[in-house]
C-alpha cells in the first residue's frame, strides 16, 4: 500500500509540476518520496532555487513560511497545517520590538525555527548549522538571539561576542537529560555520542561531537566510528544509514520523537498534493522584513 501511494504521489507531483521537500525528522516514509530532503538551512535554499510552480514541504510550519518567503511566485503548501512548532510559539514579534528597545545597537539573530513575523523583525536569520558563522559576521558586539536558549548558549562558547538569549527551547531536545545520556552509554561504552546544539548545555557537555542535521549526515560519511549514539529525532537515524549504512546507530531515546513532525504521512501528502487547500501564505508587509532577514543569512552563508 505504502508503494502505491508513494507512486500516485511522484505522478501527481510531476503532473503539477511541484517539488517535495522533506525535513530530515520526517517519517522514512516521506523522507523517501521527497525530491530532496535536509536541514532548514539546505531546503530553504533550494526552495529559493528550484524552478518548479508548487513546494510541498514536509516538515513544520516555520519551514513552509520560509519558503514561502523566499518563493512568493510558488504555491507553497504544508500537507498538514497544524504542524507547528512549540519553540517557534515561545517569541513573538512584540517580544522582539521590546528587546531591541531594551538593548539599542544590538542586532537580532533569529534561529529559522521562528515564524515570519518574528523573522520580520530580526536582522538576520540563522540555523543551527551556520548560527556561530552568522553571529561572527553580524556588526554588532552585542546579539539579541532568538529563540533558542541552548543554541545561543552553545554559540556564546566560541564568540567573544556577548549573546543575550530568549528564553525559549525545543520541548523534544529539553526532554533529553544527562541521566538519559548516561544511561545509554552504560549499554554503549564504545559509542561516539553526537547531539543537537538544540539539547542543554550539560548534555551537550557529554557530547563527543555536537552538529545540526546537515552537518550529522557529512559527518557520518567520513567518520571511522563504527557506533554512534545520536541524539537528536529519532527519525534522523534514516537519513544517517542512506548515506553511511555501515555504521550502528542508537536512538540517544525512545522518547526523542517530536509529535509534530510525525503528522505527516503519505496519505496525508497525497490530499495535501490532491487538494492544494493547506496553503501557506505571508502577509507583504511581513513578508518583505523577513525576505530581508532570510536573504541576508543567505548570503552570508557562503
């Protein structure tokens, strides 16, 4: 069944001319019937790119508005527009009027994981990727960073720059504790262990290695580890063994799953494709602020 519905679903793309973008926290099953999948960082940009006249991303909201953004000339559509993102919901744009007030010649550096109003009012977008890369380029010595209190305290180890950080988190990451980390290395002693800048400092503290999702699928292919503990999504792990299939991965924990990502399924994607109803829109006047933000990022990736 699932066969049948992944080919009605690569027809009906083609046949609208539309590309499938899938989050590397998807269900394999998606990951497998996207024309490409990644990090935020890397569907952003080729949703920017691409020529085709409709983006079906599979991931969560922020993601679609992003491309959205960057894309106004396409139909953009999320399968399933209750997708949210509980981080993405702990800021919003009068938070960041009020901060900027509270700390004038300071520039704000907004994790992607954020919606386009609060995108609209930032300087520059960042991921948690390239977020070092970004503060460093900024013009500021001071960085309001928004909303992820662990990436911006991980960032703040490598810059002399000073980072002001909100106080918002991914609940999936927050989750994760250094009892949990502990745990699994007892069963796993000869295991790398690779986490999310998303997870707290102190598990980051036990961490070998500490990467995005983009940087965890480069890593794996060139590493000589033979066993790595990931902790991060617990999907990720499918995306890790199509690129280095020889190397043992252990899910960090059962519990590392976000709810979010796993509402879209492939029957799901059909209707979203069949129906184009889950359109995801920007208002112009928000769209254009955090175009700017997004672009700036962008270009400063390179």
């Amino acid at each position: 069944m699932h066969m049948d519905l992944a080919d009605q679903i690569k027809t009906l793309a083609r046949e609208k001319n539309a590309i499938i973008l899938a989050h590397n926290y998807q269900i394999p099953e998606i990951q497998d019937v996207a024309d490409f999948s990644g990090d935020s960082l890397e569907l952003a940009q080729i949703a920017s790119k691409n020529d085709a006249r409709m983006i079906a991303f599979c991931g969560v909201h922020f993601m679609a508005e992003s491309a959205a953004i960057l894309s106004p000339q396409k139909k953009v559509i999320i399968p399933d527009p209750t997708a949210g993102c509980p981080m993405a919901d702990m800021v919003d744009a009068d938070d960041v009027i009020e901060m900027k007030k509270q700390n004038p010649g300071a520039m704000v550096v907004t994790y992607i994981n954020s919606t386009a109003s609060v995108k609209a009012q930032s300087d520059v977008i960042c991921t948690s990727s390239n977020a070092l890369k970004i503060v460093e380029r900024v013009e500021a010595d001071t960085v309001l960073f928004f909303p992820d209190r662990n990436l911006g305290s991980y960032v703040q180890r490598f810059t002399k720059k000073k980072i002001i950080t909100w106080n918002g988190f991914c609940p999936t990451h927050e989750r994760f504790t250094t009892e949990d980390l502990t745990a699994i290395k007892k069963k796993h002693p000869d295991a790398l262990v690779m986490v999310h800048p998303e997870c707290r400092p102190d598990v980051i503290d036990m961490a070998d290695e500490v990467f995005s999702t983009g940087q965890m699928v480069k890593f794996v292919k060139s590493t000589n580890s033979k066993k790595i503990i990931v902790g991060t999504e617990t999907d990720m792990i499918h995306r890790l063994k199509q690129v280095a299939p020889h190397i043992e991965y252990i899910p960090a924990s059962d519990s590392f799953i976000c709810p979010n990502m796993k509402k879209i399924n492939l029957s799901v994607l059909l209707g979203g494709l069949r129906d184009e109803e889950t359109v995801v829109t920007v208002p112009q006047d928000v769209r254009e602020g955090a175009r700017k933000a997004l672009q700036r990022m962008l270009d400063l990736s390179y």
